[in-house]
C-alpha cells in the first residue's frame, strides 16, 4: 500500500481541526452578527457530515447503505418530535389547555 492510498492519522487530525474551526466560526458569527437559525444550520450540518463520514467510517461503506440510513434517520426524528411535545405536558402533569 503505497503512501497516497493510506488512511492515516493526517487525515483525521485534518478533519479535526475543521470541525474545530466551524465551531469557533460559529460562536464568532453569533456573537457579532447575533444567531440566525440557517447560518448555524448550514454550518452545524457540514460539521455532522464531517464527523459522520469521517469518524464514524461511513465514507468506506458503500452507497447503498448510505441511503438507507436516510429514511431511518428522518423516521427516528419525526418520532422524536411527537414525543417531546408531549414530554413538555407530562412536565407539568396536565393536559395542553384547549
């Protein structure tokens, strides 16, 4: 295995310190221009793509399991946000007034 095809530590110390640096764009960005929900959005997403592909291995894998965990992955959010809606009723034990 030549040098160029290796999978070395390079790559992950790279990828660290770019998502280092979004985080540290982000606090900048919100602290002199004030938050906006799509700035952080954009650059919260290309973190989690960061980490995903990168420190999670998925970049090795093929495709096709890619998109497969899509649909379970906006499954797994819908339910999550049937559940907290309750979970701020069950905060205060009583039904949401009508």
């Amino acid at each position: 295995m030549s040098a160029q095809n290796s999978n070395g530590m390079g790559t992950t110390y790279i990828v660290y310190a770019v998502i280092l640096a979004i985080a540290v764009i982000q606090v900048v960005v919100a602290m002199a221009m004030g938050p906006s929900l799509g700035r952080m959005l954009i650059l919260a997403v290309i973190q989690a793509y960061l980490a995903v592909m990168f420190f999670m291995h998925l970049r090795d894998e093929k495709s096709t399991l890619r998109l497969a965990l899509i649909p379970g992955t906006l499954f797994v959010l819908v339910m999550l946000n049937m559940i907290w809606a309750d979970s701020f009723r069950l905060m205060v034990l009583r039904p949401f007034a009508k």
